[in-house]
C-alpha cells in the first residue's frame, strides 16, 4: 500500500493557536501527583490531580486514557460477598444513596454470576503511537515499541536525575529534554535495536525548547483540538513513574514560591518518541487517523460512566457502608452515654501519633493502669521544622509533605547536666558556653571521619577496585555478613553515622531559628523567646492540653514513631508520614525540650496558661515493628521523677507485649491459646522480623486504614477497633472561633486522605500505582525510586509485599471515613472557605459524618453534597 505522509495527513483537522495548546500542556501536567524520594517516601493520593472529579467519573477517564482499573476485579467482590463483608442490608442502603436508579437484583445478579461482566467495558481507549504500533505488529523485533519506549526513556531519566549513586552526573543547567534531546540526536539504538531509520531527521528539526518542541509536535501530528489535553495526559500516564518525580520537583519549588517545568520536559521527550514513530513507520498514521476518528465518535456517543460501572461502584460504596454501620453504631453508643467527670490527675498522659498502629498500643498502654491517659495528634507535633544533624550541610524535613518548613532543628549538647528548670540563669549560661566549645570539637571530628568514610566508598565503587578490592578486603566482611545474617547488626541511623554511642548520646535536637537562616553550624541561628512561648502555647491548645493544665501529669509523654527494617528501600513509607517519612523522634525531643524550658514556662504563665511545677515532658518513640517504646533524654529528669519512670517503664513493657499479642495473627506467628507462642516469645519472634534482612513483610504498616475520628479519647476508648482508624483528640468546647477544627481538616484529614488513597490505589493497580515486588528492586539514582527488575518506567507507590500476605490482600481499598465531634455549621464553613476540601467531599474521596454527643438522644449526621442528613434517615425496606 502506499505511505500516506504526515504533510497529507495534516490537511485533516485546522491548526489551532499556541495559546489553545499551552492551556492544555498546562492541564496536562497539572494532572500528574507527586512522588517523594525513597529517603522521604510518603503516602500519596496518585489520583490527586483529578480531584474535581467523581471516582465514578474518574474511573471511565482513567480508562479511557490509560487503561487503569479503579475498582477491584468482579471476583474479589463475589468473594467479600460470600464471605460476609458485606449484606443485603448494604446493598440496599447504597442502592438508596445512588441516584442511577440502581436496583438490588442487578447488584445481586453481578455478584452472583459466573461471568460478571467487569466495570468500563465499553470505555473506548484513547490510542498512542506506541500501542498503535504494537496492536499493527509494526515491529520487525521481538520488543514491543511501548516497553522500548519506556525503557529507553526511563534509562536516561535515571542518569539525568541521579545524585548520589553514578560516579558521573548529567549536566542539569537547561532541564532534561535538552539533555535527553543531544544524547538521542546521538544514539544509534532506535535503528539498530528497531529499524527506525529517519530517527536523525526528525531530532534534527525539533526545537531545543521543551514547549516549542510540543507545539511544533502537536502541530505536525494533528491531534484534534478536543482531544489535546486528554492526548497530552494519556502521554505522561505512559511514563507515570517519572512524570510523577517530575510532578515532585514542581512541587518542591512550589514550597519554596518558585517554579519548576520538569513534568514539561518529560512530555516533550516522551512526545517526541510518538512523533519519531509516525514519521518512521509508513502505514502508522492512517492506522492511528482512523482510531483518533473511531474513538472521538465513540467518546461523543458512550455515556461516561455506563450502568454496569455505576453497579459496581454501588457495591463497592455497599462495602463501605458495612465497614460504616459498625463503626457508627458503636460511636453512636459511646455518644450517647452519660459523661464520666474527669479522672483525678493522671500519673502519665501520653500524646501519641494519629497514625492507625497507634491505636492498639494506646488501647494497650491504657490497659495498664486507670491512672494512665492517652492522646492522638499529629506525628509531627505541630512542629513545622526541618532537621540538620550536626556537622552537615543539608536539612531534611520533618513535617508533611504538603508544608513547608519554617523553623530548623539542630543538635544540641545534651551533656550530663541535670535538671533544667532547677538551674541558675548563671549556672545555665556557663554550661551552655561549655556546650557550645564541646559541640564545635565534635562536629569537627564527625567530619573528619566522615570524610574518610567518603574516600574509603569511593575506592570501593571505583571501577578498577572491581577484583582488587574483593580479593584483598573480602573476607573482612564475613563477621559483617554473619551478623546481617543472624540478625544481630545494629542497624546506624544517618544523622549517627560518624559518631559513637556515647557521643550521639550527648545530642538532643533543639529548635534554633528559622529553615533560611545559617545553613551551617557553630553559626548561630536566631528564635528568640517570644517565638517560643508563641510556639509552645499554640502546640498546646492544638493537642487539648492547654485548656487542662491544672491537672496535667507529672510524666506526659510525646510519642513520635518509626519503624526497624533492614535491606528495605521502602522503609521510610513505614516511618512517620507527618514527618516526611522520618521517624518523629526529632520532632518529639525538640519540643518536650522547649517545654521543658524554663523561660517557655514563665512566659506560658504570664499568658494565663500555668503548667504545674513538676510536670515534666518525656520524648518516647514508638518502634511500629516490634512496639517497644524508647524514652529518651531521661538524664535531664528531675531526681523526684524517679520513681515515676521505673513504673512508666514498666507499663511501657506489659504495652508492647499486649501489643505484639494482638498483632501476632496478622504476622501469621501463632497464639498461646492455640498452643503457640507466649506474649514474651511473640516480642522475641517479633523483634527477630525486624533485624531479618531477608523479611520482605516485617509490619504491615498502615494496611487495612479506613477511617479518621477527630472527638475526645471518651468516644473511642471502650472501641476495638482493629489498627485501622487514625484517632485525633479534639474538642471543640475548647476552639474559640474553631481554628484548631479548620487546621484538622485542611492537613491532618488529606494526610490520611493521602494515605488511604495511596493504599487503595497501589492495590487495585500495583502494575501503575504499585512498586510491584520487592525481590526484584533495584533502586535508582541512590534515592529516587526502583525498578523492578533492571528497567521499565520508574515504580512508585507500595510494593505487593505492603498489601498482600502471598495468598490474601491484607488491604482492604475502602474510601476513607471521617467521623468529627463538632458543630455543623463551623464544619460547613471551613468546607465552603477551601474549595479543595469541597472537592474532596462532594465528588465522593471523602466519606464525612459529623457527631454530636448527647445521653438522651446522640446524633450522627452525613455530609451529602453541601447538605446534612441524619445518619437514620434513610430506612431499610422490609
């Protein structure tokens, strides 16, 4: 047949203005979520640019544009059917919500049937060039063009983008599409690996430019104008890994009030290779001019969201609806019971994380005594800081992702002073002049062995120490290889490494001025006292202790967490999410520090905010993987709080064996009851996971979330409820003007958001939104992310290992729930004053229930698209 050449085919459709295209690239890129680095790995929602949305709607776009699933298969739900999850009664609750018109006997047929018909069937896709090319056979070799495509994509992505593990760096001055663009002007691989002969021609021409360079693509590809952004969309869903480490570096500089166009350059590469496969493959244009016509015709005439999509979204809102009538009859019960007084004051309180693995270990701790209270709030503390350990030139966040950091933590000589608050201001000032001196010796000795740390790597990794290096140093590491092996290294944290025990002992974090002040110690950083007692009285109020301070504890500990794995990439996704995948061990040290101070107290108590003279702020990290409770910077605790320690350190122990006994089935380590392992032998099975660096599964993290509750600790404290809820203390008696409500949930109600949408869609699409599995990782520029296996488009989200157990999903993908004690009408407005959080409720990412705590008649109300419906209005048929 004959070729029909671009220049024929361009007479088809008008060419449009550059304005019409720069909207729609800047759409494009706009839909793209972010991807943190693997050192900073935090949960996020993939789907975060299409939150204007419906999931309904955004699962028909999704299909269209990508071929992505957004539910789970038709079998997984007659599974859940059979097994109970969820009833007739759920059925028939969603089919009332739903206004398809939906029936019950379709619901039921679906489930039922032994060939369901699964959901977006009829979703035309919207065709690329690469898949065109692959369905056409047009290949003369055995690789398919898409997986070339992405490969050769993907390689120079990660060299362009490495920093810490190639020995030579890309030249980053004029972005990666120029780089990219005189590195493929100079490969050979296309024709030789292809047959794609005319590749030189058309780089040649391309402007340098990455959008010139897609407007002079689109123009001589002729995409039809209604198609442009979802064209330009489909390209980048195409390479969704790094587009999504572009998005990351957009959204970075945005933090900063900069910008950034890395998605943009992305595009322009991975457009090109489209444009390289038009020109070089003769009959590919009229094939891909035919399916363009096929599916606009078909996007014109197909509903966007057909009635068997709508049936399965109804089952899987059914779903939900099962998980919510559990959950809200026992919060409804608690709502309506006679409120107790409160207790006398409390030996300890204990602030512990939102996180859902806090949940069973403060049902654990509180089970050790009537005299112990616990609270949810943040893992970050409130705290918007970033770190810089001592001797280094770089800060790392330690708060959300979403913010950025205005105050920097540094490290501090803790010494072996004593207590604080019971030092003379002259006595503290010449201890502090001594600290300073002893601190500066130190950091120079860090650096110095971390330089020698330095030099010793890079002959390790040099390339003529391949075979010299081994055969001369091997056998040095065999004592090393044993204890990885038997599970006995200790694992260094980075900020420790270069330093001993002893000496990482003597530094306490400390908040010392603001994140753009000196980026260098012993420089001084400037937070004056007034800053301080600012902070201190506003983490307070937001942790509802403020409004209790007259029968606060001796003891009140501030619990940040993280995990213990080894041989993990991923490990940071099982530390603290609020603290940018860092443990909150920073964060918990630093402001029990500042409250601590005795300056901070005074000023506390000239704002009419009185501490009691012996309470005393503990810094404790939880150990999420074996749940030991580590207190630290206990040698600056008054002398009189000894004994309260030895008994706080003995409820801590009975907490993590309550704790790990709970946890055991879900680790498949077998129970006492059943003839197994003790409460102690779990801990030691347990904590054996944790050093294995062969346990692919040491936690399961947040797996199985499904729900946030912001109310007082009365609400939730007589409720199992499985390590699956993110618990915030909160009550709003105490919120003048409803702040601390509005703070709630515009951050820590899309942080869990975020993370539950980063667990629903890495397991309805591991292969997109997934990292696949961990044996076969390999990371990638030291830190940015993996491959699995040697190649393909850079993986992001969670590994298998996170979601399934090998035989079941351990994840349940349920839309989060959000349960608030609290007005509706401050809810309704802070709803109304952020249009994203209205987007997130009103097209369905969000499910949110408002309560209100009465003995006689407790209430619980649904937020319906603007409006509230009682929770009981809505009866089941009989």
């Amino acid at each position: 047949m004959n070729a029909i050449t671009p220049d024929s085919v361009l007479t088809t459709y008008p060419a449009f203005e550059p304005s019409v295209i720069q909207a729609a690239i800047t759409r494009a890129c706009g839909r793209i979520a972010p991807t943190w680095p693997l050192d900073q790995f935090i949960a996020v929602n993939p789907y975060w640019g299409f939150v204007e949305q419906s999931l309904p709607q955004l699962g028909g776009t999704l299909a269209r544009l990508s071929g992505s699933p957004l539910l789970m298969p038709p079998a997984w739900y007659q599974e859940a059917w059979r097994a109970g999850s969820f009833k007739l009664e759920d059925l028939q609750r969603a089919c009332q919500y739903t206004t398809a018109g939906v029936s019950v006997p379709t619901l039921l047929g679906l489930l039922t049937s032994a060939t369901p018909t699964p959901a977006y069937t009829t979703q035309p896709r919207l065709p690329l060039l690469t898949h065109l090319a692959d369905e056409a056979d047009l290949s003369p070799y055995h690789m398919p063009w898409r997986e070339y495509v992405t490969q050769s994509l993907s390689q120079w992505c990660g060299a362009y983008y490495d920093q810490h593990q190639a020995q030579w760096h890309a030249d980053k001055t004029a972005g990666f599409f120029p780089f990219w663009l005189a590195a493929a002007r100079e490969d050979r691989g296309p024709s030789l690996q292809m047959g794609l002969t005319n590749g030189a021609n058309v780089l040649a021409q391309l402007p340098v430019d990455p959008e010139a360079a897609v407007i002079w693509l689109l123009g001589r590809l002729a995409i039809p104008a209604p198609l442009l952004e979802d064209y330009l969309t489909a390209v980048l869903l195409s390479l969704n890994g790094w587009a999504a480490w572009a998005a990351y570096q957009a959204w970075q500089a945005q933090l900063q009030q900069q910008s950034a166009t890395d998605v943009l350059h992305i595009l322009a590469a991975r457009l090109t290779w489209e444009y390289l496969l038009f020109q070089g493959l003769p009959s590919l244009p009229h094939c891909w001019r035919q399916a363009l016509s096929s599916y606009q015709n078909q996007v014109q005439t197909e509903t966007p969201t057909e009635e068997t999509s709508v049936a399965w979204w109804t089952i899987q809102h059914a779903y939900e609806l099962a998980y919510q009538r559990t959950l809200l009859q026992g919060l409804n019960q608690e709502l309506g019971a006679t409120t107790k007084p409160p207790t006398p004051r409390p030996a300890v309180q204990a602030a512990f994380c939102i996180d859902v693995r806090s949940e069973i270990i403060r049902r654990g701790f509180e089970a050790c005594s009537p005299q112990i209270e616990t609270l949810g709030f943040a893992g970050f503390f409130g705290l918007p800081v970033d770190y810089m350990p001592l001797a280094s030139k770089l800060a790392r966040p330690q708060l959300p992702g979403l913010l950025a950091a205005k105050l920097r933590v540094t490290d501090h000589d803790l010494g072996n002073s004593a207590n604080e608050l019971t030092l003379s201001a002259a006595v503290s000032a010449a201890k502090a002049a001594s600290a300073d001196d002893s601190l500066a010796k130190l950091a120079d000795q860090r650096t110095q062995r971390l330089g020698w740390r330095a030099a010793w790597q890079g002959f390790k990794r040099h390339a003529n120490a391949g075979f010299s290096f081994v055969e001369t140093c091997g056998l040095s590491y065999a004592p090393k290889l044993v204890q990885a092996s038997f599970g006995t290294k200790q694992q260094v944290l980075p900020e420790r490494v270069g330093l001993s025990a002893q000496e990482a002992a003597r530094l306490q974090p400390r908040i010392a001025g603001a994140a753009t002040d000196a980026s260098t110690l012993p420089q001084p950083l400037s937070f004056v006292l007034s800053q301080k007692i600012e902070l201190a009285q506003g983490v307070l109020a937001a942790m509802s202790l403020a409004h209790q301070a007259d029968r606060l504890a001796r003891l009140i500990l501030l619990v940040g967490h993280g995990s213990q794995t080894v041989n993990n990439p991923h490990a940071a996704g099982l530390d603290c999410g609020a603290c940018c995948g860092q443990t909150g061990e920073v964060n918990a040290r630093a402001l029990a520090a500042l409250l601590n101070e005795p300056a901070v107290r005074k000023g506390l108590q000239e704002k009419g905010l009185s501490l009691p003279d012996d309470t005393w702020f503990v810094p404790a990290l939880h150990n999420t993987t074996t749940d030991q409770i580590t207190l630290f910077d206990t040698t600056a605790m008054p002398a009189s709080h000894a004994t309260d320690l030895q008994q706080l350190q003995t409820w801590l122990q009975q907490a993590q064996h309550a704790t790990n006994y709970e946890r055991a089935g879900r680790l498949d380590l077998p129970v006492s009851t059943n003839g197994g392992l003790d409460k102690g032998q779990q801990t030691l099975a347990i904590t054996a996971r944790a050093m294995d660096w062969s346990q692919v599964r040491p936690e399961w993290a947040l797996a199985d979330n499904a729900a946030f509750i912001v109310a007082p600790r009365a609400r939730t404290k007589s409720l199992e409820l499985a390590g699956r809820t993110f618990l915030h203390d909160y009550q709003h008696e105490h919120d003048d003007g409803y702040a601390i409500l509005e703070l709630i949930m515009t951050a820590p109600m899309v942080v869990a958001h975020w993370i539950n949408m980063q667990y629903y869609a890495s397991t309805v699409d591991n292969p997109r939104y997934g990292s696949g599995n961990k044996v076969l990782h390999n990371v990638v520029g030291g830190h940015i992310g993996v491959f699995e296996g040697n190649g393909g488009d850079l993986r992001i989200g969670l590994p298998l290992q996170s979601l399934h157990n090998g035989e079941r999903w351990m994840h349940t993908p349920l839309r989060l729930t959000v349960c608030i004690e609290a007005p509706q009408a401050p809810m309704t407005a802070i709803i109304d004053k952020h249009p994203l959080v209205r987007q997130l409720l009103d097209n369905g990412w969000i499910h949110l229930f408002q309560m209100a705590a009465a003995p006689s008649k407790p209430a619980i109300a649904r937020y319906n698209q603007g409006q509230w419906q009682p929770w009981e209005d809505f009866p089941l048929p009989h």
